[in-house]
C-alpha cells in the first residue's frame, strides 16, 4: 500500500508545482483532442442528420457500416492511418507522421462515428412535426436542418462531449501516429505508457490524475447540458 | 448556416497557418535506452538553439528505429547494434555512418546469485555458468540493440538458450528490469537503464558481471539515404551527425551525468 | 361549383396516397378558388389532414399534380416557393424552443424579409389575444396557448393560402368563437382557406364549401348556405 500511497503523494506534488512535463502533455492532449473532436462533429453532425431524416435505398447498409467503424479496434486505425502516412504510403509527401496533425488524422476517424451515431440518434428523436413545422414557415432546408439542431442542441454537446473523452483518453492512435516526442506529439496517455516502462510511477500518477481530471470536467460538463 | 460557413472558414485559417510551420523539423529515430537516459535532452536543445532545427525524437527499439529509416519515415537514426548498422548501410538504405559515443552493458541479477557469478570479468563464463545452473534468465527478446548483443553473446558462449529458465518477454529495458527485479532473474542490460532504476532503491538488482570488452556498447548516428528517399531532410540530417561528432557534440557527452554517474563515452576521446 | 381555371387558386389532379397496403388518399379532382373557405370533414383516419399536408407541400402523393395559381408544384427543394405561399397549421403545433417572439419571427424571417419583422409578429399575437405572452418562453404554454401561438405564426406570413388542420379540436366554446371570428376576418381580408374539422357545426355561420371525405375521396362536395 505505501507504494500507491507514495507515488500517488509524488504525484499530487507534481502537478501542483506545475511540473512542465506534465503540462506540456496536457497542452498536447487538450489540442489534439480539441482539434479531433471539432472536426469529428463537422463531419458527424451533417452525416448523422442525413442519416436520420432521409430515406434511400442504402441507409440500411450505411447505419451497418457505422456500426462496424464505431467498434474498430484502434490499434487498426493506427496501423492503417500509419500505412498511409508512411513515406512510403500514398500520403508519405505530406510529412504528416510523428506529428500532432497525424494524430488528429487517426482520432478524427476514431471519434466521427461516435459524432455521427449520436447525431443520428438524436435527430431521430426530435418530433416530425418540428420539422414540418420549420418548413410551413417557408424555412429553406439548410434553415430547418440548423433549426432542428438547435431543437437538439444539447444531444449534439453530449455527443461532442462523449467524442472529446474518448479521444483524450486514446493511447494506441497517438503512440503509433505520433511517436511519443516529447513536448511534440507526447500526450497525457502516450506519457503514462512511457513512464510506467521507465518505472516512474510517481510522474504516471501526476499524469493520471490531471488526464482523470480532464475526463471529469467533461463528464460533469455533459451531465450539466443534461440537465439543461 | 452562417455559423457553420465562419467555422470552416476558421478550420481552413488555422490549417494553412499551421502548415507553414514555425520550425523546421528533423526526425530522429533512436533507442528507448538512450531516449530514457535523458542525455538527448542534454544534447538536443544545444543544436536546436545553434541551428533553429526542432528534434523529433522518436523512441522505439532498435530494429523499429533501423525499420524507420529504411522507409524514411526519418531523416536521421542514432542507434546501437553494429552489425545491423552495417547491413543497413550495405543494403544502401543509409549513408555517412559515424561513430558518436559508447556505453557498455552489464549483467545483473538478484543479490542471492544463485548462479555465482558476481565479479565475473569474462561475461561469456558468466553466461555458461547460468546456463549449466538454469538459472532464471529474462531477455528483451524483441530485436533491440540489447537483444542483438545478447544473443551474439550467447552465439560466443556456444550456447543456444532455451528451456524453462530462459524467457523473452518482448518488453522495454524498463519493463525488463523490473519484471528481472519481481521474480528474481538475471538479464543483460544497458548501464543507462540501470542506473536510472536502481538509483532510489526503485529496484533491488545488483551489477553482477562488468568490464569485458565484449559488452561494450559502440552509438553510430546514420542518414537516411537520399537517393532512396526525396523527401528526407538530408541536410539537416548531416548537420546533426556533424554536431554529434564535433567537438562541442562530443565535449557534451563526456559532461553528461545520470544520476550523478558516468554513462557515455564519447568516441574522439574526452 | 366553379369549373373556371381562372379562378381557381389551387387544383389537384388525380392525387393518390398510399401507406402500406392501404389509399390514404384517391382525390381525383379538386379546385379551390381564391378568396373563400372550404371546409373538409369526414371521420377521423378519413384523410383530411393528409390532404392538407399534400396541398401544403409537406406530404409528396405517390401520383397526381397539383397546380397553384396554374403553375405546377413540386416537392423537395423546388417546394420552397409553393411553401412560401402556403402555410399550415398542425393539429398540435410544435413549437420550438425559446421565445413565443422569437417563434412568431421565425416565419417572416425564413421568408427572407428583413423589415418590420418584430412589428408584424406582435400584430399577429395582438390579433389572437396573446400579445401578453410576448416574451414567455414555448415551453410554458398551454395547449390552447400554443394553438394561438401558431395561429399567430400563420398571421404573420400573409400567405395566400391557409390550411388549418382541425383548429377548434379540443378547445372551449369561448375560443371556438374567437377562432371563427379570426377566420372571418382573413375572409374579408380576401384570403383563402381550408380548414379541416370532424364536426364542421362552428363553421357553420362562415357559410362555407363542404367537402366530406371517406377513405381518402371527396364523396360530397356542396355550399352551406
């Protein structure tokens, strides 16, 4: 038990002295996930409302399709990202690996289908007459789309939110796209991983703990739109 | 729906400034031992004020690091295993190979010593002895510089390890060590890793075998070959390499202390 | 019954509509004339809101063609100058999150009009009594009050035609009156309306085109008088 105890203490110490190791992680976690998740939702949000209110003949499909991409296992979308990433790889002229945009890439593709399904949901959720009531008005389609947005503005923060956690959280994705270099693409997670092997559980621990707090401000964040 | 044209407007702002990077870059693939020693944030910031060049040092083991290069996914590779160097520069996947510094490996094991081997010079008896007493042996078993040199150690002794008391557990030195320091086991490693593991009592492992020339531990830094990779940034590959080998490099190396402890030898003397 | 094209004001032509197995709707011909009120009736599952929603522009039939002012309509994104000219008011109105303001807005301001907005919607309030309720937010209404409110949305548009899908149901005898004296006035206004009701009794006195529906066709088609 002493030795939780006394890395967790070591731990405390460091984040409040302001440790620059753990920071730099933090600023690198919050951009990177910052940036995924917005992106995500660009694409998330438009698709998912698509999905919801049309009818085609491969919606079926598609729904199936989203479904597979939300259970991908991510040591795949790394292993793929970094296929086309590589110098080798079709994208290799971009000189995207090992860098927080190659990151962004691998969190991007792990985070829109979380966007999209709970956008679908939602916008599934909101009344038929909501639409058709935006459209008697004489409301053009992108007009009613916007509004019904905002009819389900705080499903869409909860799915940015659950986006945002998930991709803070990822370790695989930002190891295998970013190579772990420090004060570069050396996040909170990759930072664990890298400390714990280093057997410095007290540094693990402050980089924990500020991760495990970034993860609870989201949570009480989207609890608090729930509410709303 | 103006909202969501400003917003992309933003996005594609941000993307183009971001892409016309603030620093120009090199990417340095090197071991997890010399990563974790610390010396690289030593050395690097030195260069990186001289030269306003940002190294990316990415750590992984060997064979990865050498893996790296040959798919110039980087510019410039500092590694430790001189025999896979030399293939590496056969097989004309890099270029202008120098020797930068060395360290050494040392043997360590568990204070009971059931094998007996403390004070050993001569690894390789070292090695036979644990062998005949199939004592508890962990090995890297994934292809790093330790790894390699382990088992070219192994190939002098004339003895092909396996059985119970020998395992490959494919983890990190750091990893290694700790799991050796858990059960009780012997294991070849890097000075560097040791050190910063056993200083704080992190680990109970003591240096058992030290000092024969075998374990010695020679650092080459390599380009990657331009004519096989455009892309690479060669030039500043060579300016690295030339500041590693310079005077300044190398004075810098001999000052660097681990824990208050010796770790490199430069190689143009100190 | 006037057969006169010039008149007429919206036409439907062979309309059929579907679901399952089953025809909501079998309106071989229908004319409305500009400036008067048609009152549809039938049962309920008859398909009176159905047929409003199509001549809306809301519901796409599975066949027919519908004519407004002899131009035809079409559905989708092509729709949006039909729905611009026509207007309707749901059963149960939706009405959307925040101010009954900003809700009674929403209309003039989807119509691209810049101007006078805000005076236009509190007329419409001032015109169904609910000018009070200018800055309550919709989720605090009453189901009465959100009849008005959306009554008011339809007042602000000024649109040509107004469908009204069953506009006293559910609601007191007081405002039943109130609602008939609303639509009078957007008679003499010279508006158009239809207005679908399963006991037409109230329109009486509006002296109004009676069209009975029966499993999705017009069975009776007379004038009140």
């Amino acid at each position: 038990m002493t030795f939780l105890f006394e890395g967790f203490l070591e731990g405390l110490q460091m984040v409040f002295q302001g440790n620059p190791a753990v920071y730099n992680a933090a600023w690198v976690t919050l951009k990177v996930s910052f940036g995924s998740t917005l992106i995500a939702s660009l694409i998330g949000l438009p698709l998912g409302y698509f999905l919801a209110s049309s009818s085609f003949r491969g919606k079926g499909f598609f729904t199936v399709l989203l479904q597979t991409f939300l259970g991908f296992p991510t040591v795949v979308i790394g292993l793929l990202v970094y296929g086309f990433l590589s110098r080798r790889g079709p994208f290799g002229f971009a000189d995207l690996l090992f860098t927080p945009s190659g990151i962004v890439i691998g969190l991007v593709i792990l985070a829109f289908p979380i966007t999209t399904m709970f956008t679908m949901t939602a916008v599934s959720g909101i009344d038929p007459r909501a639409r058709e009531m935006a459209l008697t008005l004489g409301a053009s389609r992108q007009r009613t789309a916007w509004t019904l947005f905002k009819e389900v503005r705080f499903g869409l923060i909860s799915a940015l939110l659950a986006s945002f956690g998930r991709v803070a959280s990822e370790v695989g994705i930002a190891i295998m796209l970013g190579g772990n270099i420090e004060g570069y693409t050396r996040t909170l997670t990759t930072a664990i991983a890298l400390e714990s092997m280093k057997g410095e559980f007290g540094f693990g621990i402050a980089l924990g703990l500020v991760l495990l707090t970034l993860i609870f401000i989201t949570a009480l964040l989207s609890r608090y739109v729930q509410k709303l | 729906m103006k909202s969501y044209s400003l917003i992309l407007s933003i996005l594609l702002y941000g993307f183009l400034v971001s892409s016309v990077a603030a620093y120009e870059r090199l990417k340095l693939a090197t071991t997890t031992s010399t990563a974790n020693s610390g010396l690289l944030n030593y050395l690097n910031p030195v260069f990186e004020e001289k030269s306003g060049v940002r190294v990316d040092a990415i750590a992984v083991g060997t064979g990865k690091a050498l893996k790296l290069g040959q798919n110039g996914d980087v510019d410039v590779m500092l590694v430790h295993a001189r025999e896979a160097e030399e293939t590496f520069i056969q097989e004309g996947h890099g270029v202008n190979r120098k020797d930068v510094m060395y360290n050494d490996f040392i043997i360590v094991g568990p204070a009971s010593d059931a094998a007996g081997i403390n004070g050993m010079d001569d690894v390789i008896l070292a090695l036979r002895k644990i062998s005949e007493k199939s004592s508890l042996w962990f090995s890297r078993g994934d292809d790093s510089g330790t790894h390699k040199k382990e088992m070219i150690l192994w190939k002098e002794s004339a003895i092909s390890p396996s059985g119970n008391w020998y395992r490959g557990l494919g983890q990190g030195m750091g990893k290694t060590l700790l799991a050796a320091d858990e059960k009780g086991a012997y294991t070849l490693t890097d000075r560097g890793t040791f050190i910063a593991l056993s200083t704080g009592n992190k680990i109970g492992l003591i240096i058992l075998s030290e000092g024969d020339s075998r374990l010695f531990n020679p650092y080459g830094a390599i380009a990657v070959n331009p004519e096989r990779h455009p892309y690479v940034k060669y030039k500043l590959a060579m300016k690295y390499i030339n500041f590693l080998t310079s005077t300044e490099g190398q004075s810098l190396i001999a000052r660097f202390r681990m824990k208050g402890k010796i770790l490199f030898h430069p190689h143009n003397g100190s | 019954m006037s057969r006169n094209f010039k008149d007429a004001l919206i036409e439907l032509e062979g309309i059929k509509l579907g679901f399952q197995q089953r025809l909501i709707l079998d309106v071989e011909q229908l004319q409305i004339s500009q400036g008067g009120l048609t009152v549809l009736t039938g049962a309920n599952g008859a398909g009176k809101t159905s047929l409003l929603r199509v001549m809306a522009g809301l519901q796409e039939s599975d066949q027919g063609k519908i004519r407004f002012k002899g131009d035809t309509v079409s559905y989708g994104s092509q729709g949006l100058e039909h729905r611009r000219k026509v207007s309707m008011l749901q059963q149960e109105p939706y009405l959307f999150s925040g101010s009954v303001l900003k809700q009674v807005c929403y209309g003039p301001i989807s119509h691209g009009l810049n101007q006078g907005i805000e005076e236009k919607a509190r007329q419409a309030l001032e015109a169904v009594g609910c000018l009070g309720l200018v800055n309550r937010h919709t989720r605090q209404l009453s189901g009465g009050e959100k009849k008005r409110i959306a009554y008011a949305c339809l007042l602000a548009l000024d649109s040509e035609l107004l469908l009204l899908d069953e506009p006293t149901a559910q609601v007191d005898q007081e405002s039943s009156e109130k609602i008939r004296k609303l639509i009078q006035m957007q008679l003499d206004a010279g508006k158009t309306l239809v207005v679908s009701t399963h006991q037409p009794e109230w329109a009486k006195p509006l002296k109004p085109r009676l069209c009975m529906l029966e499993y999705g066709r017009i069975v009776s088609d007379t004038r009140w008088n």
